[in-house]
C-alpha cells in the first residue's frame, strides 16, 4: 500500500459518522423504501405534477448488516448513457446486504422519459439536462422538482456519492472520473482517495464548478458543497453496453466501497493515473454532416485537424481543429451536427499530479 493511501485512510476514518458504535442499524428510508438493518428494500421518489407531469424515479436502500456510513450511487440522469445504467442494475442484485457495513442508496435510472424515448441529454419531458438545474425548484418543472427531490432525499442523507455517466448516444468516449473540488482540504483529501480507488487511469481535476450553493448546477458539485466527498464517473459511448465498461464501473465502485470500509478487503487503487488539468471544448458554428478524422482516446496536438462537417451538398463548410494539446476524451459519434453542438472534449494533462 503506497504511504499516501494509508495516511489518506487514516483521515478518512475521521470522518465517518459516529452512528458506526451502534450495534444493529436501525431502518433508513429514501423515498417510499424503507430498509431494516440486513434488508434490500426498493421504493420510487414520487417528483409530485405541478407545470408538467408527476413522475416516479426508482430507488433501491441496501442496508447493511454492520454500521457504517452511507454511500449514495446514481446513473441515468441522461437514460441513454446505458453502460452506467446497466452498471448499477448489477450492483442491485449482486451488493449482499449481509457482507456490508453501512447503506447503499441507488438510483439506477434518474430520467426515465430519456431511457425510454431514446432521447439523449435532457429529459424530454421539459427538454432540460438532468444534470444542469441542481439544487432544483419545489415548484420549478419537472426536472427541477427531481433535482429537488434528489438533493434532499438522497444528497442531503448520505455521506457519500458517486455520479455516473458515460458518452450519450452521440458521444464517443473514453472512460474518465472527476475529482470534485469543493474547497474544504480535508473533505478534497478523501475524495481524491475515492477517485484513486474508483480505478480509471484518466481524472479530471474539477474545481471550476459554482461554489454557490443555491445555483450548483451539477448532482456532483451539489453533494461536495453540502460537505459530502464526491466522485463523477464515466464510461461507456454511443450506446454500447461493453463489458469492459460495465465491469470497470462495478469494480470501481467496489473498491471505493472498500475504501470506506464498507465491503471486507482493501481497494485496488491506480497508480499514477493521467491528470487532467483543463478541457478544450469545439463545438460547431454550423449545421451539417460530420466526418470524423481521429477516434476517442488519440493524443492530439493543438491544431491537428479532428474532422470536417460539410453542407448536405458535401461542401466542407467547417474544419474542426484542437484548440488545445490533449487527449480526446470523447468526440462525437455520429454524422447529424447542428449549430452549437459539442464535437469533442479534449482532456489538457497537468504538468504534475496534485
Ligand atoms: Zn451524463
């Protein structure tokens, strides 16, 4: 174990809640799932109708046998970033409540109008990206009053939470986390263990996110600025269910869960992974056709030419070049382009590791 783990250990045992004295644990609810100690109870978040329609966000409680803290795990907030949706439908069944110390709170699939429409980005019910709006808005539409919902159902009970998303429908990408920077040390200290032991060998260092409180946007930068470490993880693209991607994500979460001391056996951690200090974002000035001239996960230089988008005549009206040296964490995945529209993200790397 490298000495920054342990000392990392060390403080992270600090800030465990003090309910870990308690012999059995008593019932938790989120939601309408209520989970005795030793139980798996599953339930919905019932978002009431107010300037749109009323919807319900399934919700799984896995309360351990053993005290311990309580780890929050949510995916789908955009429902066609399948492989992190699919990830957590296997940590519903395969997390043993009798080999944890500690609650698991899971939301598998927050924006099911988008799983189910195939709709990527936003929650077609208001056309709103479900993970833009937190805190949210009791009386706001219907994403809003989820990211109401969620920030005080499963943000403000846990002491924990991990985020996962992946490239949507149109986004090829290559796994990465963020590391959330909230600005309190000792709680940036422990997230940055969680990232090291979620196992991606690509994380971006995350500290240009809001830091007001009643406008922080992002599920991940809502929960860091509550005081809760936070990780953001994705992997999976354009639709794709890869095992790898699946896998990745379970066992990253396995080994933060181990890491917190809530599952027996110590984390696998990566060693020296690639920081990522700042993204390059090109994005289109025009409608058109896209062709692409490198794929996800290519070092480029800045300038390097990363595909043309023509008129639907085939007329190069467009060369999209790197604005940036990096590598393409993701680029877009197919050939519809519209004005305003990302084609790729390039990861800047940090000269040193923070
Ligand atoms: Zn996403």
């Amino acid at each position: 174990m490298p000495r920054s783990l342990c000392v990392a250990i060390a403080t992270l045992s600090c800030v465990l809640p003090i309910s870990a004295s308690a012999q059995l644990q008593s019932s938790f609810t989120v939601g309408t799932a209520t989970a005795e100690s030793g139980q798996k109870a599953t339930g919905t978040l019932d978002v009431p109708a107010g300037s749109d329609a009323a919807t319900q966000i399934p919700v799984v409680v896995i309360r351990g046998i053993n005290p311990g803290p309580i780890l929050a795990l949510v995916s789908g907030a955009h429902g066609t970033e399948y492989a992190s949706i699919i990830a957590l439908e296997g940590l519903i069944s395969s997390l043993d409540p009798t080999q944890i110390s500690g609650t698991v709170i899971l939301l598998p699939l927050v924006n099911i109008a988008s799983f189910q429409q195939k709709v990527p980005h936003v929650n077609p019910i208001d056309n709103k990206s479900m993970n833009r709006f937190y805190p949210g808005k009791e009386d706001g539409t219907q994403t809003e009053r989820a990211s109401f919902l969620i920030t005080r159902e499963v943000v403000d009970k846990s002491d924990y939470l991990i985020d996962f998303h992946g490239g949507d429908l149109d986004e090829n990408l290559r796994p990465y986390a963020y590391w959330v920077i909230s600005g309190d040390k000792k709680q940036d200290a422990v997230s940055k263990q969680m990232a090291l032991a979620f196992g991606l060998d690509h994380i971006i260092i995350s500290d240009d996110r809001p830091k007001d409180k009643s406008a922080t946007k992002y599920l991940d930068n809502t929960a860091a600025l509550r005081g809760k470490p936070t990780i953001t993880v994705e992997a999976g693209y354009a639709g794709t269910v890869e095992t790898d991607d699946v896998a990745s994500l379970v066992q990253g979460t396995r080994s933060v869960m181990r890491l917190l001391k809530m599952l027996p056996g110590t984390p696998h951690a990566i060693d020296h992974p690639v920081w990522i200090k700042t993204l390059g974002e090109v994005t289109s000035p025009v409608d058109g056709i896209f062709y692409p001239l490198v794929k996800r996960d290519t070092f480029v230089e800045a300038g390097r030419k990363l595909g043309d988008v023509t008129d639907y005549f085939g007329k190069v009206i467009f060369e999209a070049r790197a604005p940036v040296t990096g590598i393409i964490l993701h680029i877009c995945a197919v050939p519809s382009m519209k004005k305003g529209d990302n084609i790729a993200n390039i990861g800047v790397i940090a000269s040193k590791a923070p």
